[in-house]
C-alpha cells in the first residue's frame, strides 16, 4: 500500500478506483431497484472499468521494479500486456450488454423510473 501511495500516478489511479467502485455499487443498487438495463450494464461496465484501473495499478506498480536476470530491459511492457487485458475486458462486457438488450427487447421489463433520472445524471 506504501508503494501506491507513494507515486503520484498510482495514488490517482488507487483513488479513481475507489471512487469508481463506490458508484457502482450505488448505479448496482438503484439499477436492480428500477428494473433498469441502463443503470445495470452501466455498473457491469464500472465494474470492468474497475478490473480495468487494478489491472493499471498493477501495472504500474510492476513498471517501476528494477530488471533482473529473467527480465533484462525491466518490467515495462507489462503495461502493454494490461492494456491488451482491458481491451479483452471491454469486448466480453460488451457483447454481454448485447445480448441482454436483445433480450429486453423481446420480452420488455417494467421499470421504475422514479429515481431513475437522479442516478442516472449522477453517473454522468
């Protein structure tokens, strides 16, 4: 923790974290409430997002060991490997979020749109 806090870069990508984690629990909560597709894909694509800035704190993290005998030139390129993972991340939420519209589609729920607008804007 001492490391991360220590480096201007990581200690903000740490903080976006928690501040992102914390709404989407709230966008979790309010989309299950509402019956909303929007609020709830929203808050799978936070939480990818989230796997997505721990991947990246990781990363940077790793970035900044010294090289040794098996890595020679360092641990730098991790952050390209982290930045393939997010990519990956992205496209699996992306086409899960697909296939539930369509299934919304199909069979549309009822929804609850009271404080829907409220968090909505919020997330924004």
């Amino acid at each position: 923790m001492q490391v991360i806090l220590s480096d201007s870069e990581s200690r903000s990508i740490f903080m976006f974290l928690l501040l992102n984690l914390s709404y989407m629990v709230v966008q979790v909560i309010y989309g299950y409430i509402t019956n909303s597709l929007g609020l709830i894909s929203d808050a799978i694509h936070m939480l990818f997002d989230c796997m997505a800035l721990a991947i990246g704190l990781v990363a940077a993290v790793m970035s900044k060991w010294p090289s040794d005998s098996a890595f020679t030139f360092g641990y730098g390129r991790i952050e390209i490997l982290s930045g393939f993972a997010n990519g990956v991340f992205l496209m699996l939420i992306s086409v899960s979020i697909f296939f539930e519209a369509i299934e919304r589609l199909m069979y549309p729920p009822e929804m609850n749109t009271q404080r829907l607008l409220l968090v909505s804007f919020g997330g924004l």
